[in-house]
C-alpha cells in the first residue's frame, strides 16, 4: 500500500507492520463458518479452564503442557515442523540435548503471533520477558501477558512501577527453568526482523542464547496491527488447519560480557537497584554499544533472519507506533 510505504524499509521494500490478507473461502464460505461456530466456544471454554483453574492446580508440568496442547488442537494446530540447526530430521532423539534450550538458557524468539507464547509454554514452559527499546532490563511476565502482548499497542518504555531485571539475575534466581526473550519488542507480519532490543546483552556469558523462528501456514494468523481479536479468532478457528514451521539455530553465547564474577555484592546490587521502572530508564544507554555488543545482536538478527527466509529489517518500535497511529487514522 502506498499510503504506508514510509514504514517499509528503504533498501529491501519490505513492510513488516501490514496484515498478512486472508485467501477468501469462496464455495467453502459455509465450511469455514460452520468451523468458526464450533471451534469457538470450544477454545474459549479450553482457554478460560485453563488460565483461570488449571494452571493453579497442582497437576503438575505434564498436566498444564497437556492443557496448552489442548489448547492449541481445538483451533487445529496439529502439524508442527521441527528443524533444529546441525540435526538431521528424524534424528533429534538421538542428539545430544545441547542442541535445545535447556534449564539456565535464554530463548530469543521473533514475535509474530499469539501462538507465539502458547507454543513455547507448551515445549519448554519458560520464564517469558518484556523486553523494551529503551533499556537493557526485561520485565518479568506470565504466559497470559506474554499472549496479550501479542494483541497490544508497541511500547517504547515499560509501564510505570514495572519490575525489571536483567537476564543474569533471572538466570541466578531461575536455575531450573529457560528464559524466553522477545527481542524485537513487538508483533510483525513475519516477512521481516526488526532491530533488535539490548537486552540480550545482560545474558550471562555462560548461558546459550537459542534464536528461534516460528512461521505460520497459513501466515494470516499474525498480529501485526494491535486488537485485532476478532480477525484474529476468525481466520484461526475457520480454517481446517494449521501448521507451525519452528527452526532452532545452534546456540549463541553473549561474548560481549566479560567471565561470570558472580558475588553477594553484586547480586544485591541487581536486586535493590535492578527492579523499578522509576529508577532504571535512565541508567542504561539506549543508543551506544561497543563493536562486541553489536557483534552480538548481529549474529542473533542474522540467525532469526536466516531461520525465517526472511531479511533483516531497518526498522523498530517506533516505526511500528508510527504505523498503528497512521493505520488506525485512515480507518475511522
């Protein structure tokens, strides 16, 4: 589209902010709608039990991964296309366990879609994380944040009060559990990465960075343009199915950071000073990095490029505002 042709990026052309359109039904209009009204009620009864019971009960990991599989079947989500760098397929059994993300790795995943949150939960039931073009710190959030974010408008600064930390003191607190990071700090269509926050820089030296990729088939089941529930819930549950193509790169290391030196003191200091919004906005410098640090981003950037087939973008978080102000002024 013309109109919005200052939020595609200058050297490739690719608008990474606009909704991927959804193939019309045709003949099949009354199928679709017959799946529509059945699926519905079904996902929505699933999501409530879940969110509002299942996950405070103790059934343990098992029962809430099997709940989130359920969740993530009733829409049709039955088809999920592994591919882990270095592994031939089929064969992933057999390898080494290095290959995927383990308790104390960090997860840097692009963020497309609200199944997002969902799949990752349902496979490595993370510590899921905020992160935020104005800082290096991450908020903690839970599963249920991590899916409305999916939904909401960018945000350039965390909200007032938010709790934030970086990933090394999340890593320490968290020992048994992986780290999800969204870095690029919003939702895109998928045909681009953008730039990508800094606070993968706080992961601690020893902890694998995992860049991982998830696309869509159908792609229209992406959530570029904030509040579109109802587009959304449409072309998920009116299609017959849908499939999930995940790509593991092999693991990172934040090389930036110099040897862990992990004391009593230190960890005070990242617990008293490391925690509010109020306080930390301006102790960290958005802009400057060091060739190491970016050498660092880069290499994430480029694996999640190359995972999805899809080129790096020059474009960020307030690009993306720029975009909704102007998207949602040309339709009222």
């Amino acid at each position: 589209m013309e109109k919005y042709s200052q939020y595609r990026d200058r050297a490739s052309g690719i608008a990474p902010f606009l909704p991927v359109p959804t193939v019309s039904a045709g003949i099949y209009y009354p199928f679709h709608l017959f799946l529509f009204c059945i699926r519905l009620p079904l996902l929505l009864a699933a999501i409530v039990t879940y969110f509002l019971f299942l996950q405070w009960l103790p059934i343990g990991s098992l029962g809430k991964k099997a709940s989130l599989w359920l969740i993530l079947g009733v829409p049709g989500i039955w088809w999920i296309d592994l591919q882990v760098d270095g592994v031939k397929k089929g064969s992933l059994a057999q390898q080494h366990r290095s290959r995927v993300p383990q308790p104390q790795s960090i997860i840097a995943c692009s963020s497309t879609s609200p199944i997002d949150a969902l799949y990752l939960a349902a496979i490595f039931d993370p510590i899921f994380t905020a992160s935020y073009p104005s800082t290096r710190l991450v908020q903690p959030i839970t599963l249920l944040q991590a899916v409305l974010n999916a939904f909401n408008q960018p945000r350039s600064y965390p909200p007032p009060g938010a709790r934030l930390y970086d990933l090394e003191t999340l890593v320490r607190r968290h020992p048994n559990r992986v780290i999800a990071v969204f870095p690029e700090c919003t939702t895109t269509n998928g045909r681009g990465i953008l730039s990508l926050s800094q606070s993968l820089l706080t992961a601690p030296r020893t902890s694998k960075i995992f860049p991982i990729n998830l696309r869509y088939t159908p792609p229209d089941i992406t959530t570029p343009v904030p509040a579109s529930y109802t587009k959304f819930l449409w072309n998920l549950t009116s299609q017959p199915t849908h499939c999930i193509r995940v790509r593991i790169a092999e693991s990172l290391q934040n090389t930036s950071r110099p040897p862990a030196k992990d004391t009593k003191s230190s960890e005070s200091v990242h617990d008293d000073t490391a925690s509010s919004s109020d306080t930390l906005l301006g102790s960290e410098d958005a802009e400057g990095m060091n060739s190491a640090e970016r050498m660092v981003l880069d290499k994430v950037a480029e694996a999640l490029a190359r995972l999805g087939r899809v080129k790096r973008v020059g474009l960020g978080v307030q690009d993306k505002i720029g975009f909704v102000n102007a998207w949602t002024r040309r339709r009222r």
